[in-house]
C-alpha cells in the first residue's frame, strides 16, 4: 500500500480590480496582520484612508477572537473546556458567554445540515493524521472508535452560559466556523467606528463585504484543480462568502485521495463535491454553510436553500464534468459564471 500527503487550496478567492470604462478604476487600501494562521486583512476604498486606524482597531478583535477560540494555547476558553471534558467532568461548567452563544449557534447548524456539520469532530481528523497534515488510510477499528467521541448529543445546554458533556473525551474545535465569526466581529468593529464601505477577509477561503464598491465588491472564485480554473466572479455588497475545499489537504493511497473534510455521520471523508462557497448575511453562517455542503452534496445545498431564504450556494462537483451548480439567492450578490 503507498500512500501520498499533499497540500493544495482547491478553492480560493482573490479581490480584482474591474476593468476601467468610462471611469479610473477605483485604488484600494490593505491593512493586515497574521491571526488564526493566517492573513487577516481590510480592504478600504482609497478615498477611505480616514479609517485605517478604524481597520486597525478591527484586526485587534480578530486577535481577541483568537484568543478566545484557540485550541493551540491552554489558557484560551475554548482549550478550558475541551480539558474539563477530556478529564471527564459531567456537571454543568460555567464557559464564558461569547463562547457559549456561538457553540448553541453551532448545534443549530448541526440540527438544520443533518449532522453534517459538527464541531466535534476533532477525533475523526486525528484518525486519519489531518490534525497534524500527516495523512494515513486508518483503519475500520480505528475509525468506529473515534466515531465512539463524536457527535453534538454529547453536549448540554444547561441554561445561560451553563454546558454540560454527556460522555467523556468530547473535544470541540470551531476551525469550520471560529475564522468567519472573526469576520463578524471585526466588521461590528467597523460598523461601529463609522465605515460604511470595507471588504473584511480572513485567508483566501472567508470574507465579509460592508457596502460595496462601485457595482460591488468584485471577487473571483479560482480552483486550479480544475480544468476550468476559473469559476467565476462574484459581485458582492453588505454579505459574506465562505468557501470549503475537499483539496486543502489531503491524503493518496494505492491510487484513491481521500480529503481532509471529514464526513462526522460516516467517519470517512466527504467525496463527491470539489469545492463548496456559501453567500449569506454573516460570515459565521458562510464558513459553517460551506463545510456542510462540502459534506453533504448538492441534495443538503438545495434543501437548506429552499428553506433558508437569502442563502446563495454554489458547488462544484467532483463527477467528472465539473459543473457549478447554483442554488437559492442572496439579493446583495450577483453572479458570473466562468466559461
């Protein structure tokens, strides 16, 4: 058996510049700084050099925000929980509000993506070496017994800021969701201090639009896994677009890749889908939406977006032909398609 670890963004959006008409095409300002392992940055109008300090000020939230989701220092609330649980404590522990309101957030996106997206999922991904970006094929044993750790019905919601852990060993991480609440808050931020007009991004995989630029703000959706590599542009004003790729990380073996993106209800990875983006009101909502319908298909895409008025989802499929499909709608995008 041979087997392959290799790393590759499959899905990927980059600010362009629309092409110049009867008008100078605008200039733009970039503030940025490192946080949750990557590029954080504010995307200002020229004219809007004013708030840079403002933009500042917003990069200071996503380092707060880190500070309380990290799973990589033990003294943030997030590891102090996850320590309670992994030493079997049951009874309901006081968590700091913020973190609580965003974990009963994500058991609501649990519930409504038929488990497809799950926050405990973390013994799944060290099962299969992604934890660490050392890919194995695991085996069936071991599978069921991370499986055994996994699942939201191990989590209580005891009342206000009160969470309770129905088994021992539940280990939460809000990778899939803690990047784009950054976003959130760093456009409250914003908001806040005046700006009406900002792109707020977290990576190339999350970013939240305040206002608009002349026609919206203009982002490209680009998958070099693809024979088609460009998939199109997006046009977006006061919303968030979250991407999820099965090619982020992943491992081959005796000829079959298996992806990083973790399938909770199976313990195998998601297949069937390339990519995954995800536009609607908040940027949380995106990063969760994306990494559900990685996981869960077109099927989930169109019945979530039937149910959800103003949720817009496209997927790439991994069949062969590499058709986009496009489901629901969000009024503050449009969409080109690439050719």
């Amino acid at each position: 058996m041979s087997s392959k670890v290799s790393r590759r963004r499959l899905l990927t959006f980059d600010i362009v510049a629309p092409v110049a008409r009867a008008v100078e095409a605008p200039r733009w300002l970039r503030v940025y700084r490192t946080a949750m392992a990557c590029r954080f940055e504010v995307t200002l109008l020229a004219e809007d050099a004013a708030h840079v300090d403002d933009a500042r000020a917003a990069l200071d939230e996503a380092d707060r925000v880190e500070a309380l989701l990290t799973v990589f220092k033990p003294e943030s609330e997030l590891s102090r929980v996850n320590k309670r649980a992994a030493d079997g404590l049951s009874g309901a522990d006081d968590v700091d509000e913020e973190l609580w309101t965003l974990l009963v957030r994500a058991a609501r996106f649990h519930e409504q993506t038929d488990g497809a997206f799950d926050i405990t999922s973390t013994p799944l991904s060290r099962c299969w070496g992604f934890l660490h970006r050392a890919g194995v094929l695991p085996s069936n044993e071991a599978i069921a017994s991370a499986r055994e750790l996994v699942g939201m019905s191990g989590l209580g919601f005891a009342g206000l800021g009160k969470l309770r852990f129905g088994r021992p060993g539940i280990e939460l991480n809000l990778n899939a969701i803690g990047k784009g609440y950054a976003l959130d808050r760093m456009a409250a931020v914003l908001r806040s201090r005046g700006v009406s007009r900002a792109l707020v991004s977290g990576g190339r995989s999350s970013v939240l639009a305040i206002g608009g630029a002349p026609g919206g703000w203009p982002i490209d959706l680009e998958s070099p896994q693809t024979e088609r590599p460009h998939l199109g542009r997006i046009h977006l004003r006061d919303g968030a677009l979250g991407t999820s790729g099965a090619g982020e990380q992943f491992v081959v073996v005796d000829g079959t890749r298996y992806g990083h993106v973790i399938d909770p209800r199976s313990g195998w990875p998601a297949r069937g889908v390339l990519s995954a983006s995800v536009i609607t009101t908040d940027a949380a909502a995106a990063d969760a939406l994306s990494t559900a319908f990685l996981v869960g298909g077109p099927e989930l895409a169109e019945r979530y977006c039937r149910a959800h008025a103003g949720t817009l989802a496209l997927l790439t499929l991994d069949d062969g032909t590499e058709a986009t499909r496009v489901f629901g709608s969000y009024a503050g995008a449009s969409v080109e398609q690439g050719t």
